[in-house]
C-alpha cells in the first residue's frame, strides 16, 4: 500500500498566474509562521482604526467646546476694550491728582494702587469724585460718569493696581437680626443707629446712609473712605456684610411707627419738639388763662 505525503492533499494558493504554491497544512511551522503573521496584520488594523476612532472623537469633542473658548476670547475681548477706554478717561479726568502710574501726587491725590475696583466705584458712583478742591472731607456731588464710564475706570484701575472688587448677585442676603447687631456694634457711633450719620472731628462727618445703594454699602466697608475703618473679611465676612446691608436698606424703607420721624436724629431732637412745642403751648395757655381772669 502506497502513502501519500501530507503536503501533497493540501490545497493549492495562487492565483492562474505565476507560480502554484501549497497551503502549509494545519498544524506545520509554516501554518504556524502563517497565522501569526495575520495576526500581527489583523493587530495592526486594529490599531489603525482605534487611532482613526480617537481622531473622530477628538474632532467632536473639539466641535462641541469650541464655541466655550470663542465665549472666553470674547470676554477677554471686552475686558481689554474696557481696560483701554478707562485708561482714557483716567487719562482725561484723573491722572493729575493720581499721577499717570496709579502712584498719586503729593497733596493732591493718594495712590490708587490697591484700593481695586471697589473704591473706585464708591468714590465715583456717589460723585465725591473727581474732587473739586482739596476740602476736609470729600463732598457729594452729581455724578459726573455714566454707568459704563464707571465700570471703565474700574476695569482700568483693577487691572493696573488691583485690589478688592465688589460681589455680584444678592448683596442683601443676610440675616436682619444680626445686621441689626452688627450695625449697632460696628457703625451705629457714627452713622447713628438708623443711618442718619452724624458730626466728627476735624470739620468731618458721617455722611447718611438715606438712599446709598447695596452695592456702596459694600463697597465702603471694603475700603474704608474718609474716617471710616476698613472692614475686611477677617472683620467682617461676607455674609455679615450682607446682614449689615439688609438691615440698612430695611430700616429705611420701613415706616416710623410712632408718627413723624423727626429726622430720625433720635432723643436729642425729640426731646426739643418737647420742650418748644410742649412748653410753649403750656405757657400759651398759662397766658391765655390770666388775660381771662
């Protein structure tokens, strides 16, 4: 009985042209060489299509935060715009009492540099400045900038001096009772206790607290302007600021439960209405009585 090799039954690879060449039978070194080499092809493949995969994923993922950074660009955009043009009207209207570095001018301006955008707002928006004449104690005036002018000059000041800004959102959020204690603690000597303010020394006063803003509010108790002491946030924190602000803002939209206010400059000035009003209709009546008898 003749045998037949192995090799021989295997079928034949290749195509009508060329050479005719066997495929290795299953379970030979060749078969073997064979399917490692599709295997490494096959990895291969695989690794082409898992990097064209991360591509089309980065390339979505790109898509989709894009319009995020071009939002940042723009912000970044404005903010120079407004940087620029405070530094004009700084140019214009500040820069001899304040010097053209932020650095002052002796007897004519203090250094802007830290004071930040907080200060600036509460000097300007309450038109103390831009002063008119060196005085004892910076005098309200009307406000000499719009809106915009002031977040200008607030950009440009922060920007090149830094320093404390004022809070967005609720500024009254805070808790009444404790602004009540707080004000009466901290602020009622001098702004009496319904923010009335009050005389100082040296030709100075405590300027009423009638119809300032939650904003100014916050803004002086950050910076401390005129004799006001500086009230930080290891003084006072942020939520104690807001307690402070929702008291004031309270006490002067609510009304007097007793009647007239009286200006509200407490028992001094009750006390008077008393004695003029009280005592001079008693001696009219007096008087009356004894051209009767």
């Amino acid at each position: 009985m003749s045998t037949t090799n192995a090799s021989s039954e295997a079928p034949l690879e290749g195509g009508r042209r060329g050479l005719l060449r066997r495929r290795p039978a299953v379970g030979t070194p060749a078969a073997a060489a064979r399917d490692r080499r599709r295997s490494k092809q096959r990895r291969r493949l695989a690794n082409v299509a898992g990097l064209m995969a991360a591509l089309i994923l980065t390339g979505i993922g790109y898509s989709a935060l894009a319009p995020g950074a071009s939002a940042a660009d723009e912000l970044t955009e404005s903010e120079s715009v407004a940087v620029e043009a405070g530094r004009e009207l700084y140019t214009l209207s500040c820069i001899t009492c304040h010097g053209s570095n932020l650095q002052g001018v002796e007897d004519r301006g203090p250094s802007l540099i830290g004071v930040g955008s907080a200060s600036v707002y509460f000097q300007v928006s309450t038109g103390r400045m831009p002063l008119v004449r060196q005085e004892a104690q910076a005098p309200e005036h009307p406000v000499m900038f719009t809106e915009a002018e002031i977040a200008q000059l607030m950009a440009y000041v922060q920007a090149n001096g830094g320093g404390p800004t004022v809070p967005s959102g609720d500024l009254r959020d805070g808790e009444l009772a404790e602004g009540g204690e707080l004000f009466r603690l901290n602020c009622a000597s001098c702004h009496n206790f319904v923010g009335e303010g009050g005389a100082l020394s040296s030709g100075k006063r405590a300027p009423s607290l009638d119809g300032v803003t939650d904003a100014q509010i916050y803004a002086a108790m950050l910076t401390g302007p005129e004799n006001m002491p500086v009230f930080g946030d290891n003084q006072l924190t942020p939520e104690e600021k807001r307690s402070i602000i929702d008291y004031v803002q309270t006490i002067q939209d609510q009304a007097d439960p007793g009647g007239a206010a009286i200006g509200r400059a407490g028992p001094v000035a009750e006390g008077l209405v008393i004695w003029v009003a009280g005592v001079g209709a008693l001696l009219f009546g007096i008087f009356w009585m004894g051209t009767k008898a």
